[in-house]
C-alpha cells in the first residue's frame, strides 16, 4: 500500500447522488451534506434531523466521513472523533451550488433552525 493511502478512503468512490438518499426517500431535509470516503454514501449531517451519514458510517464499518459542502474538504473520523487531511476524491466534490442550504427545495420547514441537534 502507497504511504498516501489511508485505510477507509477510497478516492475513486463516486457520491451516490446529489442529497440525502434516505432523506429524499422518506420525504426528510437536511442542514448539511456529508459524504462516506469509502463508498461514497451521501447522508445528512449530525446536525440534521435524521443524521444519516454517521449512521451510515457506524452501521457499514466505514470511519472517515467527509463534506459533501462546497468550499469544505476536511475528513472526520467516526471512530476517533478526529479530523483529518485526506486525498481528494472522485468529482463531484460537493452538492451542486443550485442546491439550497438547508434542502432539498420544497422540504425544509419554515422553523427548520428549531429541528437541528
């Protein structure tokens, strides 16, 4: 294994999508994008309702999440609690800069602030 190799980030995983999949499924909304550096699971963030990503994260065994954000790179273990520097993963590196903060359109409500963690 390469010495910039880190175990759990697979920079050639593509983002499954440009949100939340079980957001999108079940009609939820997030505050923030995070992306899964091993197989490339989008979810929402902890601060979001339903905090998929660490969920995920912890249920397939895979540590480093990352920001599904644009302008943001940093890497975070769910393990350790730590951040990290990582290498730079497979485009798109971020939900597309027409997507609204907090999203998706038309499912955040009015008083959203009040639901975050």
């Amino acid at each position: 294994m390469a010495a910039h190799q880190i175990p759990g980030i697979d920079p050639t995983a593509a983002p499954s999508g440009d949100g939340c999949a079980e957001c999108l499924a079940g009609g939820g909304w997030w505050f923030h994008l995070r992306r899964c550096a091993a197989c490339g699971n989008i979810g929402c963030c902890d601060s979001s309702p339903a905090q998929h990503a660490t969920r995920h994260a912890k249920a397939a065994g895979h540590p480093f999440l990352t920001s599904f954000e644009p302008g943001e790179s940093w890497y975070w273990n769910v393990e350790t609690e730590e951040y990290y520097e990582g290498p730079d993963l497979a485009p798109p590196t971020a939900h597309p800069a027409s997507q609204p903060t907090p999203g998706p359109e038309g499912s955040v409500p009015a008083d959203w602030e009040q639901h975050l963690h």
